[in-house]
C-alpha cells in the first residue's frame, strides 16, 4: 500500500473521527464514494476509517449532519446505519 494512501487515510480518519470540529461532508462523501467506487486497499482503507466513525461512542450525533447536507445517498445511507446501531446498542443508556 502506498505510504500516500496511508496518510491520507490517517488524516481522514483523524478528521472525521475529531468531535470537537464541525464534520466535513465533503471529506465523507468522498470516503464512502471510495467505499462504493473504490478498488483493492483504497476500498479496504474507507471501509475501516467508516467503521471507526460509526462505532465511536458520539457517532449518532452526526446523523442529523449527515442527512441534511449530504448530497450522496450513499452517505445519508450511511449516516442510517449509525442510528440504527445505535437503537440497537446503545437505545436505553443515551442521554
């Protein structure tokens, strides 16, 4: 795997993954386009840094972001599945 790959997966993570900063959409969109659109270990590399993000513990606070900006629905998808782990997982201990 390229050390580019890497890094840039390194900071993507580390910026989507940062609750003290406004979530870039643009930085996610792109992500999971890599997901769906992606081959080999640029595939393999959104897969885990979106993994990360939806079983962070303050993921489901992001959903509402990420239903109303986004304009991929693969993304609004996404942001989907981090509310519905977190229904599944996590429901009765919310705050």
């Amino acid at each position: 795997m390229p050390a580019i790959m890497t890094m840039l997966a390194d900071h993507a993570a580390r910026q989507l993954l940062d609750f003290s900063q406004k979530l870039d959409i643009n930085l996610l969109d792109n992500v999971v386009n890599c997901l769906y659109h992606g081959e080999g270990a640029q595939q393999r590399m959104a897969q885990e840094v979106l993994t990360h993000l939806k079983e962070h513990p303050d993921a489901w606070t992001r959903v509402d972001t990420i239903l109303e900006f986004s304009q991929n629905m693969n993304t609004k998808y996404y942001g989907l599945q981090i509310l519905e782990n977190v229904i599944k997982t996590r429901w009765k201990i919310l705050p």
